[in-house]
C-alpha cells in the first residue's frame, strides 16, 4: 500500500509545475465566481433628495432604479457620507379600529424585478437618511452608494437636493 501511494506521490510530483497550478486555481476561481462578479447593469433615473427644515435629522432618497436584465436584483442598503445610515423602506398599510393607517418599515432589500423597474417616490418606498451629519439645502448634492446584489455590486450615484421632485 505503501510502495503504491508513494509511486502516486512521485508521479504527481514530477508532474507538479508551480505556475501552471497556480494558473489553474486561478481560471477555476475566476469561472466559478464570474456570476457573482457581473455587474447587474442596473441604471438610475430622476433621482432626488428631499430637502428638510433646519432641526430635522432624516430625510428620504426618491430614485427609479431600472434592471434591464434577465433576473432578479436587489439593493440592499446603502451608505452616504451627509447621513450616518441609510435604509431601505417600505410604506405599509394596516386597519386600526376600521381607519387605514399608513407607515414605514425598514427592510433588508428592496427588489427590482428582471427587466423591470424599482420606483422610490414620496408616500411609497424610499431610501431613508438617518443621522444628517449637516443640513441639506435645496440645490446641495448628495452621493449615494447603493449595494446591489447578486455580485456585490456597488453603484455610485449623485443627486440633487430639493424641496419637490424636479421637472423631467
């Protein structure tokens, strides 16, 4: 048994070639992993940030995010460098002693459907600003980064800061 693993050894070994192994891991790796490393081609239009009144500390990003793709993606989060989180949510609805009530909830992701689209709009589903670092001012600027799965994309968008969603 032995004499018959160390001939496999001695055979393997002679074959062995550093580079070329290496190379092979590589092309393996980069094979298996080109799904995850796709960019998901997903692209933003009319995006904008509500402006607040001094004293306030949230506000909400309003953006329509279109996948142009075959399946499925989502945003699951998003960071600011004017806001200490960003948050997906959700507008809900519920019945309260036969009065419908509105509300919000923060969830994980938000999904844009395959060839479909995402629309973030005021009284629906937004992206939530919490902790503003300083004021935003109709006019100011806002770089969002949105984390886009599958793949771990991260798309980098700028918008304009406004009391009202901008003419198109």
């Amino acid at each position: 048994m032995f004499l018959v693993q160390s001939v496999i050894y001695n055979e393997f070994m002679q074959s062995f070639h550093p580079a070329k192994s290496f190379l092979l891991v590589c092309s393996i790796f980069l094979t298996a992993s080109a799904p995850l490393m796709a960019d998901p081609a997903v692209t933003i239009e009319g995006g904008w940030v509500r402006a607040v009144p001094p004293g306030y500390v949230n506000t909400a990003a309003y953006l329509t995010i279109k996948n142009p793709g075959a399946s499925a993606v989502r945003v699951t989060g998003a960071t600011a460098t004017v806001a200490e989180s960003v948050g997906p949510m959700i507008t809900t609805e519920k019945k309260v002693n036969g009065q419908t009530v509105m509300g919000m909830e923060f969830v994980k992701e938000l999904t844009i459907p395959a060839k479909g689209q995402l629309v973030l709009e005021p009284g629906g589903d937004h992206l939530m600003l919490m902790g503003l670092k300083k004021r935003l001012n109709e006019g100011d600027k806002v770089t969002l980064i949105l984390n886009i799965e599958p793949g771990a994309s991260r798309l980098e968008i700028t918008l304009p800061v406004s009391r009202q969603q901008p003419a198109r």
